[in-house]
C-alpha cells in the first residue's frame, strides 16, 4: 500500500505511525453513513500503531493509493468499538 502525505498536516501522530495502523491486522475501514463524506469518497480507518497507540484517520484512496486527510488518537468510545471488533475476529 502507497501512501501520499501532500494533503495531510503533520500534528502529533507521525505519518509512520499512520501507515502502521492501516497494517493493523484488527484495523477496520468504514464506509461513512453520511452522505456529505460518501459523495466525496472519504473513508474511515481505525487501527494501533506498533507502539499500540490508536488512531482515527480519515483519507481517500484510488485502490492503489492511499491519501490520508486527517488523523487523530482515537476516543473512547472508538477505541471500545475497535477493541470490541478485534474479539469478535480472533
């Protein structure tokens, strides 16, 4: 998987540790329930980093390429869904 940064603004998470939260095995990507996201093609990943800190990102992706347009620490409520998501796999 491809990543280009040009859109996103650095902040506390590190682009490295973006990349790998989308190589999280448990990560999970969602397709927004609003229309104002999906009609601009922007999709949701929640996923660790290898240090196991959690990350919500938003970006867009042509399949090849992933452009990520923000990320942020997870909250707690999105932490639970993921944790609880990562049981239901094992």
């Amino acid at each position: 998987m491809e990543f280009e940064w040009s859109l996103y603004k650095t902040n506390s998470i590190s682009p490295e540790e973006i990349s790998e939260s989308f190589e999280d095995p448990f990560s999970l990507r969602l397709l927004p329930d609003s229309n104002r996201f999906s009609s601009q093609n922007r999709f949701f990943s929640l996923g660790c980093s290898s240090s196991g800190k959690g990350i919500f990102a938003v970006y867009t992706s042509t399949g090849k390429i992933v452009r990520v347009l923000a990320a942020r620490v997870m909250t707690d409520e999105e932490n639970y869904f993921y944790q609880r998501k990562s049981k239901e796999n094992l």
